[in-house]
C-alpha cells in the first residue's frame, strides 16, 4: 500500500464518539486533527450523523474550500437545515469558493429574497454573472447541469500560445480531461486532447491537431436523462454545452452524471415498490407517509373493487366455501406475474434495449413465456390439490383460472407501461401496486367465471 | 451547432432497411458510406437488429478498431453468438486491437480449448502477457476490472523527462485523467494530474509536484461494488490498482463503474419484481421463463399455504360469505406495504444512507409510518363499509385487521433486509414476491383471527 496514503476511511461509531468527545470539550485543534485527512465526502457523513449544532462547531474549523466541498456533500434535508442556520454573508463566502455549477444548485435552493441577498454579498463579479446565467436554465437540462470552468482554446492559434492561454484559466479549473476548440465566434467546431497538448509539437496549429469529425455535445436544452445517456453510452467523461446559436456556454462532468444514472434506476425501482416520492430511511416521517399513501389508497380501492367482485359469487361461496380458499393464490400469483413482466418492459425502456417495433412481437413472446410458465404452476396445483382434497372440481377451477390469470397478466404487464411510454407517460407509472392493483381484480373475476363454467 | 458534427445519431427503422438494403445488394462501400461517421455503440446497435449473416456483412466492412469497439458494445447474447461464428485467428486480431481489459474479458467468454488457441495466434507478445496476467483475478474484483493501460512515472524523475518518457507510452493508452507515480520498488506513492505536467515548470521533480496524500486506490482483491462505490463517493474517473505489495498494477476508469452502478441498481429491481437472472426484453423466451418460475413457484406455495390458513375458517365463512370478499384488500394491502418499506431499506443499504446504529430505530418510526397510514386506511375502509353495508361488524373487522396488516407488514419489510444484511446475505432477496408472499399468509391469519374476536 501507498505509504503516505492512510486506510480506507470508515465511519464507525467510535470515530463519532471521538468527534462528539472534542466539541463537547470544545477543542477544535482535536477535530481538526481527526478530520486531518479525511475526504469531504467522509466529513459530510460525520456531519450528517451530528446534531445541527455539533455540525456547526465542526463545520468552522474546515478551511474554506474543504466548507464548500463537504456542504455540497451532505444530504439534501441536513444541507437545507444548514443552510437556513447560516448567515446570508457566510453562505456568499462559500459560493466563491464553489464550482458554478454547486453555486448555482445552492443559490437555487435559497428563497427568492435570500437568493438576492446573497449574490449582493459575492464579491467576485464573474462568479455572479455566472450563477445568474447558470439560474436562467431549467434544472432538469444540459444548461442546468453544466458549469461554467472549462478549458477553452482558438482553432487558429499555436499550440505553444495555447498552452500559455490554458495556463492562465488553469487556476480555477479543478479537473481536466479535454480542451474544447471555438473559432472566432465562438462557436465550438472541436475538441483538443490534452493528450495532444502534451505531445505536439509547440508549433504546429490547434486546427490541425483537434478531433473535429463526430463531436459529441449536449444543447443548453437538452433533457438531463439524454445527456445521461449519450454520456454513458459514449463512455465520455465531459461532454461540452452549446447554446441556441452553437457557441460554446458550458460543460458537464461525468461525477454530476453517475449521479443522474443512480437517481433515474432508484426512481423506477422506488415507483415499481409504490413509492411516489424521492424518500430515503433518513427522510422524516411525515415525508415517507405521505410518499407512501397514494398507493396504498389505490390499492384499497381495488381491494374493494375487489369484495365487490366476490360479492357478485355469494352463493357459489355459501355454497362450496373451499373456492374461497384459492382466492389469495390467485391475486397473488397475477400479481407476482404481472410485476415481472412490467419490470422487463421498464427496463428495457429505460436501458434502450428495447428500441424499435412496434407492440405485437412483444406481446406474443410473453404470451408464450406465460404459456411455459403457466402450464407448470397449473399441473403442480392440480397435482397438489389432487393429492390434498377429495374435490377435483376444485383443483381443475384453480389450475385453469391460475393458467389464465398468468397469461392475461403478463400481457396487461407488457402492454401497459408499452402503451404509456408510446403517449409519453412515465411507464414506471406502469408498475409495482398499479398493475398489482388492476390483475387482482381481473384475477378474481376469471377465477369466478370459471368456477360458474365448471361447477 | 459544430458545422462539422452530424446531428445525433438516432436508429431508426428507415436507417435499418437502408443498411439491409445495401446488404443485400453487396455493395460494401455504401455501407461504409452509412456507417462512416456513426459511433461504435451506435453500430453495435445496428448490428444487434440484424440476423448473424446481415451482421458479419457489416462487421467486415469496418476498419480494425472500430470493428473491434462495436464488438465489445454488442448486447451480450448477440456477442456470444457472432463470436462463435469467427475463426480463432479473426478473434486473436480483434484483441490485439482491444484494451487489455476488453481483450480479457471476451477472452473469459471463450472455453478453455478456444482459450489457449485464441492466446497462441496473438502475435504481439506483450499483450499476451497482460491478458493472461488479467486472466488471473476474479470478475467481480479491482483486479478483474483494470486495465493495463495507464501513465507511470517515477517519483525521482523531472517532469521533462517524464514528458519524454511518456511519449512512449501514449500510444496505446486512449484516455490519459491522471500520471501514477511509483517508488524504485514500482509501489505506488502519489498521482501527478496531468494539469501539473502541461504547468509545471520542466526542470521541477516528479515527486515536487505530485499528490502524495490521501490518494485513493483499489487492492487488486477489492470488490467491484466497493471500487464503484469509492469512485462515485469521491467523484473519481479512473483509479490506480496495487497488488498486495502496493506495487501498481493496473487502472480502472469511470466508463467501466458506471456500468456496474447501472448493474447493481438494475439487480435489485429485478429482485425485487421477482426475477431471479439478469433478463432483458431481448433475451430468449427459455432465459425468460427461467428466470421467473422460481419466484412464481414460491408464491405459489405461499398461495397454497394461504388456503390452508382459511380452510382453518371454513365454518365462518359457511355461516357469513361475506368474510371472503375482503381477503384480497387484506392481503394485496400487506403485501403493498411490506415491499414499500422493504425497498426503502434496500435502498437505503445499497446507497449507504443507512450506515449506521441498530436495527430499533428503524422499527420504531416505520411503526410510526405504519400507524399513520394505517390509522387513514382503516378509518376510510371502515367508513365506505359502513355506507354500503348493514353488517358493521364485518367492517370494523376489516378495519382492525387492516391497521393490524400495515402496522405488522411494514416491520416485517424493514426488519427482514436488515436481518439478511446482518448475516451478509443479500437484502434484496427479502423484497418483492418473498415479502409479499410472507405478507399474505400472515394478513390472512390476523384478519380471520380478529373476525373471530368480533363475530
């Protein structure tokens, strides 16, 4: 191992007792001396274990630009209640020290006055001009996204004269992967390796040795999820913004992107569990109720969609109660099936896997992956429940109406979210307790339906 | 927008039945015209549309490089398929076109027999050194995912013979984010940014300039889900690998994590709607059906188990049908809440949200959670009831049983993963199908037990 590097850092609960030990003994060379190397991703976790005033004593003895760092690092609901414990000037303070494109997420979260406020009492202009061109774009585009540091250079000039013009914009840049090429308008027509600014010969031309075929770029306008996408898909790890007019206005970072990847597959993961907001097992508990009632409410009101169904059968149940034995089998297994399939189509939405054709090629294989699946669940219940009961009525209703529900589920389960995506609605929507919902109650009413053929 | 840049690349239908076309007719040279200016990935596309024929037409037509980037883009299924259709010697020049990481994996593809063959017709020794070195480590570990192409220079160098020195190596390294710097001993002891080495003044030393503390590294041994998780932590694009000396030994870059983020994440989505293996829309019918009977068989014991729960009620129901019509709402409301907190957790434990502290503050505001809901479902259940029926003991029955259902259900969804994530066993095992099925059964018990009490 590296011998100046340290072990991994892990959070540990006596690494918090330490912590806790020196603000309460209010030595801050201690902590500062505990947090010596330790990432501000690390301190952000500390702080995020801390009451709000421990946090606070912790949070002053970081110099400036480890503050910014770890408070960009924190949970949204811990930075909001830091934030609002700050003072408008402290807040400025921080933002100087912020990439544009932080800044710009934290002045955006700030009310309207204190948004005001604050960008008063940022002493730096450029920064100002560029949060306040940065605010302008909507939050889920490519402009919204980007930050304004990015090494720039002109496609007529030397690459010696280049690298002298880099190194003046090097001091606020903090990572470096490609130089992007404007000419005289501005407009961005390549990209430079900094491969090739190393290599090159000092003389030779900018337009001679940038990539100018097949550039990748995102408009100021373009949807977060396509820049996601493109980003992931072209393995790239920046990817330059242009404006309406071409020119050059920003760049995006694959750290801000990883982050996007990770929100979208735990949003469709979250709304397939019934989850209808952003929650995490730190979010209060007025937040996860109230994300977690809507379907519930739904689900009841299937559910008595559901009785009514039923209801309509009193008399075949007064008559022979063991059709009421099966009744959970059947949603269940409806249910089950119809998750699954919904879940594939989902993702394969999500990850392009499904790209073009149109709904039938679908829907007939997973009628016969339901035809598999459902002859083998019917034979072993009929088997089971020839060897369990006298009545084979019973065991024949169960195994047909299981056959059924899984073919006709599995088709609702490919069709919907199919259907949504083709009117451009979320088919996440698609998933989880709303197909649930919709098969119990198809699943008992071919359940009954049956049962009346056959006995 | 870049004059010299094509708009994005979209597949369409149209695009498709051009390239067929041009198949068809042989005419290779319009294919090179269609293709020209396309990524890799977005031929990879192309190809994984097209029959094995249509597709190694296509495939020939592309320069060396290309060909073999498309390849490693191809979806996994179509991959295996084309690769069995080549020789052993046209397998061997596409490595040598590869990263050695790519050339390893799609070595790890082939049997053993095609293995040895694949690695003798190799013609450039020195890759056959780095893949079999490769070879070595398991998938799902540092080792398994670095390449061997990355910057080195020595700490006691000066930076303008580093330059020269890595002239030579640029060649095959295609993505250059950071130089490691190593010992005489090859141990890894800092990283010079390549910002330093364009900056810097030549006659300086390697190890004057470079970041020796704190750098953040991978053991070969170390999991993959940890390296992604280190990198997404500390927003890092390639990270250097050492062996069990500290020697360095490989790299491992950003392209390759995200798509283990993207994995992990689709993983336990998949688990969760009860799909056991890593299927796609596009995968075969048997994968399909293989991967979702094991969890419909399960639920279909727990449906089974469930009848025998009620046949325990046959006489209640006999005397008072009207008990059957509310065991869908019972269970599909167990079931919906069970998941809801199941993924909250399993979430939570994959994003490092829940770090740490014990299992009973969890319970104790999902209870909390439980209590609300549950208290809001049951007295709207109780009220529709009382509206649309005289026996209001069979709605205050519903009513309890249902408070009880989410209160109970939701501390099993958040306990189980817990519980299996204490013991190291995946929790995401616990979610989805297996949390509803244990749901059912225990909603079905507790609500004929209290129609008991009331009745």
């Amino acid at each position: 191992m590296p011998k100046t590097s340290q072990v991994q850092f892990k959070l540990t609960k006596e690494f918090l007792d330490e912590i806790r030990e020196a603000i309460h003994s209010g030595s801050e060379s201690q902590i500062e001396l505990l947090l010596k190397d330790v990432h501000p991703a690390d301190i952000a976790d500390v702080l995020d274990q801390m009451t709000l005033e421990e946090a606070k004593f912790i949070y002053k003895t970081l110099e400036d630009d480890r503050a910014s760092d770890t408070l960009m690092e924190l949970e949204d609901e811990v930075r909001n209640r830091f934030i609002k414990s700050l003072s408008n000037k402290e807040i400025a303070e921080q933002i100087e020290q912020m990439d544009s494109d932080d800044a710009a997420d934290l002045i955006g979260e700030l009310s309207e006055e204190d948004q005001e406020e604050v960008i008063q009492q940022i002493e730096d202009k450029e920064i100002v001009e560029e949060v306040i061109d940065l605010l302008n774009y909507d939050e889920d585009s490519a402009g919204g996204l980007m930050q304004k540091e990015y090494f720039k250079a002109k496609a007529d000039a030397k690459v010696s004269d280049t690298v002298v013009e880099l190194r003046k914009q090097a001091e606020e840049i903090k990572s470096v992967y490609s130089i992007y090429v404007v000419d005289e308008d501005d407009k961005l027509v390549g990209v430079l390796p900094l491969k090739q600014l190393i290599f090159t010969s000092p003389n030779s031309l900018v337009s001679d040795k940038m990539i100018s075929q097949n550039i990748k770029y995102a408009k100021v306008s373009t949807p977060n999820v396509e820049v996601a996408d493109m980003m992931e898909k072209y393995d790239l790890v920046a990817l330059p913004v242009v404006d309406i007019a071409g020119k050059l206005v920003g760049r995006i970072t694959i750290d801000d992107v990883v982050d996007i990847i990770k929100e979208e597959a735990d949003r469709d993961y979250q709304l397939a569990s019934g989850i209808s907001e952003n929650v995490e097992p730190t979010s209060s508990i007025l937040k996860q109720t109230r994300s977690r009632l809507p379907w519930l409410i739904i689900g009841m009101l299937g559910g008595i969609l559901g009785a009514q169904v039923i209801s309509q059968y009193e008399g075949e149940i007064a008559l022979n109660p063991a059709l009421a034995y099966f009744i959970p089998l059947i949603t269940a297994m409806g249910g089950n099936v119809g998750v699954q399939s919904s879940a594939i189509v989902v993702q394969g939405l999500a990850n392009h896997t499904i790209k073009i054709g149109g709904i039938f090629p679908k829907v007939a294989k997973e009628t016969a992956v339901g035809l598999i699946n459902g002859i083998i669940c019917s034979v072993l219940v009929f088997g089971i429940s020839y060897l369990i009961s006298e009545d084979h009525q019973l065991g024949l209703t169960v195994s047909l109406a299981l056959l059924t529900v899984i073919l006709i589920a599995g088709i609702m389960g490919t069709v919907t979210p199919l259907m949504l995506n083709k009117f451009k609605i979320d088919p996440a929507l698609a998933t989880g307790p709303f197909i649930t919902t919709v098969n119990d109650v198809l699943g008992l009413f071919i359940y009954f339906v049956i049962g009346l053929l056959i006995y």
